[in-house]
C-alpha cells in the first residue's frame, strides 16, 4: 500500500464534458433508435486511435463516477463465511465520489488508508485476489476491464521497464505498438519526441534504463518515464499510485505533489481513511470542513499533512480510541451536504441493465471497441524481436559469462579425457565422454534460462494487462532470438570438447556430434521454459525442476541398460532427452569403429563398435530416429509451456 502522506490521483481530459444522454432523453425510452441520433452528435469514445498526435491532443470528456463500491480479499470459497463472522477486513467500505473532466483528483490518506485498492478497482487493473461489488461508471454508463483499458492508463507504484533499452527506445517500443495501427512511424516519433520534451527527459534520452549490472537512469528520472510512456496516445483517464516518488519539488510539479505549493493546484482531493470516504471536495472546502470536525489547518501547515495526521491511526496510543474518530468523521462527511451532493452525483441516473437503453449502449460500446490491440500481428512480432535482440547485445556481462562457462567446463571436462586411447579397457571412459557431453548441455544453461525468463515475467505480465501484444508473438520472439545465441554457446562447447576427448576423428562425426549436443541443450532449455511459465514463484520453480529432470538422466541409458527396464518405465524413458542424446552420440561414435584393440585372448567383449552399442541396447539403425525425437521433443516441451504462459496470463486478467 501506498506510504504515509502519499497520494494516488485521477485525471481526465479537459474538454467541456458531452453528456451521451440531453436532459431531455428520458432514461426509459422506448424507441432505442434515437440513441444513434444521440451517439452520433456525442464525441466517440473509441475513436482514440485518430486522434490527433500533435502537443494539443483533443480527447473526449469522461466523468468517473462510483457509489457503494465494497472490496474484501477473494480468498476463495471460504471468504464468503469469513466475511459473515466479520473476521474479513473490507478494503474499500461503500466509497462513493466523483472524477470531473478537466479536473486533477489527488487521493490521500495514510498507509492502508485503501488508496491503491480504490486506484486498482476504478482502473479495472489487478483486482483478480478482490471481491469488488459496487458500481463504477464514465459518463453514467457502467463499464468493465476492456472498457476501462481502452480509455484510460494507469501509472502502478512499481516502475517496469527492460533495462537494457534507453529511455527513447523503450516509449519508440510502446508506441509503435500503441498506435502501429493508425499512425506511421513519422507521427510515432514526432510523438515520442514531443512527450520526451514535455516531460523532461531530453538529457537521458540516449541513456540505457539501467539493469542489475549496468547503472542507469535515476528513480525520478524512471517515474517520469512511466508517466511518458502512458501518457502517448493521450488517454482521456488517466490513473496515478505514488506520482511523485522519488522526485523532487520542483519535478513533482511537473506531475502532481500535494506539497503546500501544489496542493493548491490539484483542483479536488479525495480523502480516505480506513477504507472509507472522509471527504471529497476542493481544498478550500476541505480546510472549512475540518473546522467543522474541530481539527482545524494549522497556519504555516501543510493542509494535505494535516488532514492525514488527523485521520491516521497512531502506535501507542489508543487504537480503538482512534480508530473511533475516524469513523466519526467519515460519518460526519457523509451526513454533510457536500457529502450529499457528491454521493448525488456518483450515483447519477441508476442504470438498469435490462433496459432497452442500456442495452443499446452495451452493443454500441462492443461494436465501436474494435480490436483488442492496437498494432499489427507482424509489427508486434517484429518489435518484441528487436527487443529481445537489444536486450541480448546489451548484456555483455551475461552474455561474457555463459561464454566463460562454455569454454572453462570444456576445457576442464576434455582434461579428464585427454589422450584416451582406443582400447578395449578403455571403452567405459569413451562412454562416459560422452554422456557428460549429454549432462553438461542439459544443467549448463537450463537452470539460468529459468531464472533469465522469471526476470522477464513481471513486465510481461504488466504489458499484458495494458494489451500492448499477445501472448504468443512474446513467446515466439524470445525464441527466435535465443536459440542462435544458445546454439553458438553448444557450438562453442563441443569445438573443445569433441577434440579433447580423442573421440573419432570425422568431420561428418563432428557436426552430427554438434547437432545432437544442441538439440539436447535445447530439448533441457524447452524444460527450463515450462517451468519458468507453469510456476508463477523463481524459487519453487527452481526446486521443482530437479524432481522431474534427474529422473530423465537415469533413463538415458548410461547407468540403466535399455534392455532391463522394467516396462512401467518406458514411458519416462520416451521423456527422456538423455536417452535420445547418448544413444545418438554412441552410435555417432561407435558406428564408425570397425575394430578395438586390446583384445587379450581369442574371445573379445568389444570386437568393434557395434559391439558396443549391444551391451548399451542401442541399434545403429536410431541414429536420425532419435534426431527428430529430439526436434519433437524441443517444440513439444515449448507447446506446452506457451499454453502454460497462456493460461497464467488469462488468469491474471
């Protein structure tokens, strides 16, 4: 929740307000067809991709209204009889209030007051864990979640950004894929550069956000860029949790600061306190009305520190005793006439929603909707892979150190293996070359990939709520851009090792060796994706993954013969891409032996190759058979964790 003294707000465009219905429209009317007439001389509320880019951005005017709006945690089925019991803590207490066009809304109160709920209920954004009932509406019409995304944005306390990206390419990335649709790219930048100047970020422009390793932009300097980065294609709505955290006064102008300088230029506040409404009103109003409640302003005092302070709820004194008050002066606000006329106008004319006026409304709103993003399949595809692109070369030391890792384990594995010779006792030691070939593809990226992909996931998530693309050209971009990196780092590898290892020397061995160490690397970082998108929490997925993974090693056929598992096995064994690998490598190197050396009597165990892959059960014949496992393992693996991905999104709507 938001700290003490903070403040979320609520804006919305200053064009003289268009009500949908004169007050001559009677609220029952019969005859629907005359709301065309009504809807065609009203600004369109769906319209926003034509609207002009220039500095002076017309939007239509939108009035926020909600009443009774109540909000407990969703825990389930057992909430409903938590809630009966009164052990359930309601969030949001039957607040009402308005947001005027034109107008800035400041909403304060202290930490846990229920601000960031309020903020997260009107904007329709991460309210799965709520129980929301009440009614919230624009311009007297009810709305739901895609309603609310389409006109408004909201900046969240968090600040999410790929790190990697300067501050104009990331707000390029976002309005290309904000306004793809109806604006070319000349109009994109124009925009992007205007909002850079307006916001004040022509200094840090070409300065990468910042990442774990490489140190960026400030925190102020952030928060800005999350206002630019909403405020692009000028939403007629706009929601802010904690505007000014991390700026200072003169930069919290820019935005909104209820500082004593500002707060007399934020046109209306809304306080509230213990999850209920203690006023809502201008600030002139505010001060008269805390005079009435026998907590008069201070001189020389803040009026927003002072309203909070008195509405806050203190450690070491009498809670109940405080908490009483609070109570007491929200009741008071209610029972006051401006808390009359502001609960007046929340509720506006009651809708009904099987009226034929509110039904006709219903279908207009659906068939103006459109489409539920604004760019283009391809220009998603395209943008998502220019950044996943960015996002690699950006990260030297990540990118240094996996190519450290490759050629150090190379190098320390092919010392264990240097100089082995051709020999009947020796035949073991080969095999085992091999199959840490097989392990150390599988545990050397596999584990990193989940812990890279679970970085990437809260801001996944974000843009996903704000529809800025869909899920799968995420998921097919990341791997288009990925594996060459990955595959390079197995070529890399196995140039070592494979010459290392004194395995055969044919150059047809060699790529056939490269090919199936890759399709093994690949096959294991396919698991590390499952994982990362099936399970929501990095160290659950981190310790999840082991118990299905170390299974699938004992079935490769290295220290289990093929021949004596027992059947109820087999089907993990089809899992396993160990299995596939060794058997590919084995027959990629004994295949090619036609003799072994080292034979004492006339009876030798390993004649050749083939007897080898014999006591391993393997057949020479599985060769490019285990190849396309290997493939179809890969975009297997990967099917499922994109449906994975897909379901952990639809649920997080």
């Amino acid at each position: 929740m938001s700290s003490p003294g903070s403040s979320g707000c609520l804006g919305s465009s200053p064009e003289q307000r268009i009500n949908p219905f004169p007050a001559d429209h009677p609220a029952n009317l019969e005859d629907v067809s005359l709301l065309d007439r009504v809807t065609r001389e009203t600004v369109p509320f769906f319209d926003l991709p034509h609207r002009s880019v220039s500095n002076v951005t017309v939007v239509p005017a939108m009035e926020v209204e909600w009443h009774d709006v109540t909000a407990t945690i969703n825990d389930g089925p057992s909430s409903s009889s938590k809630a009966e019991n009164g052990a359930k803590q309601k969030l949001l207490d039957n607040v009402f209030g308005v947001a005027r066009p034109g107008e800035v809304l400041a909403i304060i109160g202290s930490s846990g007051a229920g601000k960031t709920t309020l903020l997260n209920a009107l904007s329709q954004t991460d309210i799965r864990q709520l129980r929301l009932q009440g009614q919230i509406k624009v311009n007297n019409l009810q709305v739901d979640h895609e309603y609310m995304r389409k006109i408004s944005a909201y900046v969240q306390q968090q600040d999410l950004f790929i790190g990697s990206l300067t501050v104009s390419e990331h707000l390029t990335f976002v309005a290309r894929l904000r306004m793809g649709k109806k604006h070319n790219k000349a109009d994109q930048k124009r925009r992007v550069k205007t909002v850079i100047r307006e916001l004040g970020l022509q200094t840090v422009a070409d300065s990468i956000i910042g990442t774990r390793t490489r140190k960026g932009i400030s925190g102020g300097e952030k928060k800005r860029l999350a206002f630019a980065q909403e405020i692009l294609t000028s939403p007629p709505i706009l929601f802010c949790d904690e505007p000014t955290s991390g700026l200072d006064a003169f930069l919290a102008l820019q935005v909104i600061k209820p500082s004593s300088q500002a707060f007399e230029l934020i046109n209306r506040i809304y306080v509230l306190a213990e999850g209920r409404v203690a006023f809502c009103g201008t600030q002139a109003e505010a001060i008269e009305s805390w005079i009435h409640f026998g907590q008069p302003v201070p001189l020389n005092y803040n009026p927003s520190d002072h309203i909070i302070r008195t509405l806050s709820v203190m450690p070491g004194r009498s809670e109940a005793t405080q908490r009483s008050n609070v109570v007491q002066m929200c009741d008071k606000f209610a029972a006051s006439t401006i808390g009359k006329q502001v609960l007046l106008a929340a509720r506006g004319g009651e809708d009904d929603k099987d009226s034929p006026l509110e039904k006709a409304n219903r279908k207009r709103r659906e068939k103006r909707s459109g489409g539920k993003y604004q760019s283009s399949y391809w220009q998603q595809l395209s943008m998502l892979c220019w950044r996943q692109m960015a996002t690699s070369l950006r990260e030297p030391t990540l990118l240094k150190v996996q190519i450290m890792h490759s050629i150090v384990i190379a190098i320390l594995t092919g010392l264990v293996f240097a100089g082995t010779p051709l020999l009947q006792s020796t035949v073991v030691t080969i095999n085992g070359a091999l199959f840490q070939c097989v392990t150390n593809m599988s545990f050397m990226f596999q584990f990193s990939a989940v812990h890279h992909f679970q970085s990437e996931i809260p801001v996944f998530m974000r843009e996903q709520r704000n529809a800025l693309y869909r899920t799968s050209p995420y998921f097919l971009a990341k791997n288009i851009i990925e594996i060459p990196t990955f595959v390079f780092l197995s070529m890399l590898f196995c140039s070592i090792l494979y010459w290392m290892s004194s395995l055969v020397i044919q150059v047809d061995a060699f790529f056939i060796y490269c090919l199936v160490a890759a399709l093994v690397q690949q096959s294991a970082i396919s698991v590390g994706y499952f994982f990362s998108c099936a399970v929501p929490k990095l160290p659950v997925a981190m310790a999840l993954m082991p118990l299905f993974v170390v299974p699938m090693m004992t079935f490769a056929g290295f220290y289990i013969n093929q021949a004596t598992l027992p059947v109820y096995f087999y089907p993990l064994k089809y899992l396993s891409w160990f299995n596939y690998g060794f058997e590919a490598l084995s027959v990629n190197q004994w295949s090619r032996i036609d003799s072994i050396p080292g034979c004492e009597s006339t009876s030798c165990r390993y004649p050749n190759g083939t007897a080898v892959l014999d006591s391993l059960s393997f057949a020479p014949s599985n060769l490019w058979r285990n190849i396309l496992f290997l493939v179809a393992l890969v975009f297997t693996i990967r099917l499922f964790a994109f449906i994975a991905l897909y379901i952990r999104v639809r649920r997080n709507k």
